[in-house]
C-alpha cells in the first residue's frame, strides 16, 4: 500500500516513523530516506534510535532548521542536487526490492518547495512492487499525486504553539 502523511499540522513524521518501528517489530526489513535531515547543527533524535535498533536510514537534504531553532525558507542548488540524491537512493532501494517498508520523510515538501519534479514522486509509486509498504510525507495540496496512495492522512493545525513564537525543541520537534 502506498501511504501519505501531509497536511500543516504536527504529526507527519512521527507517525511514519511510529510505523517503522512497528513493522520493524513485526519482522519486517524496514528502512527510510529522509529528505531534510543533512544536518551538522541538530542531532535529530530518532536518529539515535534508529541507530540502536539497527534500522536502515540515509540521510539526504540541508537542514532547514536554523541554530536558534526558527526555520530556513527558499532554495539553494544544493537543496536540488540533494533532492535528486534521495530519490537515487529510493529508486535504487525499491528496484532491489530488498525493504518490505521504505518511508521517504519530507519527500512530499521537497515536491511541494520545487526541488523535485512531481514526475519523479509518480514514477516511484508507479514502479513501487506490491509487496512493498511505501510510506511518504510531507506537505502536499497536489490532489492528483494525493489521489495515487490507497491512504492519505491529513495532520490539520488546529492550534500550534510555533505561532506564538514557541521555537523547535529538542526531543519534541527533532
Ligand atoms: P513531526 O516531526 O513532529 O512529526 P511533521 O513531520 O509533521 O512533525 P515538519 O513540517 O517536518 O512536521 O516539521 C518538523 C517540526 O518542526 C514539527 O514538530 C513542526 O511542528 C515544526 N515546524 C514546522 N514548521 C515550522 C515553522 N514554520 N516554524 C517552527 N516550527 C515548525
Ligand atoms: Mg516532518
């Protein structure tokens, strides 16, 4: 089944990680690329986890989330040259058939900033073998590529204490 986790509110990659462990606990050959975790600043923490259990991850995409905790916005060229990277990587990673649940963290917003082309996201739900879970967040309006999974769930912000100047914590929002 082909998941996606979108929507403004908070959720998004704690539940497809959630999933991970899950499966991973069920037995299956589980792993994620994330796209927005290259960073040297933060050590995001269920990185740390995953590194005990022995959960496959790789890394690709600048960090986004500034020193003191705010958020960087645009593009650089890297961003793209990085965004390319993570879809090698699934791409190889799904023809090797070697996972029975792959997740690709952020892959929807790197589509939604502009880094991605949304052809690439389609072809990989359209190569993606059935025996394969895959799970793909991030936000995401794109009703088409929506329409593509068998699931989609929408984290909605009702209320987020980021708008009022709350910054990211350590543990909580990485
Ligand atoms: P989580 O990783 O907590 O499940 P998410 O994957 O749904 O969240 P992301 O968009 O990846 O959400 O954001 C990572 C974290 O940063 C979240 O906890 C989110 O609430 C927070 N965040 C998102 N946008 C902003 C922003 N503009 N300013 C500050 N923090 C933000
Ligand atoms: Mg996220």
């Amino acid at each position: 089944m082909i998941h996606a986790y979108t929507g403004d509110g908070k959720g998004k990659t704690t539940a497809a990680v959630g999933l991970l462990i899950r499966a991973y606990g069920a037995g299956r050959r589980v792993g994620v690329v994330f796209f927005d975790k290259g960073s040297e600043t933060y050590r995001h923490n269920e990185l740390v986890v995953l590194d005990r259990l022995g959960i496959e991850y790789h890394i690709t995409g600048l960090e986004r989330m500034k020193p003191d905790g705010s958020f960087r916005f645009g593009t650089l060229e890297e961003d793209r040259v990085e965004a390319a990277r993570g879809i090698e990587l699934a791409t190889a990673i799904i023809a090797e058939k070697r996972l029975d649940l792959l997740v690709l963290d952020e892959a929807l917003t790197t589509m939604t900033y502009g880094l991605l082309e949304k052809k690439a996201i389609e072809e990989l739900i359209d190569t993606c073998p059935k025996e394969l879970e895959l799970v793909l967040t991030g936000r995401c309006t794109d009703k088409d590529l929506l329409e593509k999974a068998d699931l989609v769930t929408k984290m909605v912000k009702h209320k987020h204490y980021f708008d009022r100047g709350v910054k990211a914590r350590s543990g909580i929002e990485f």
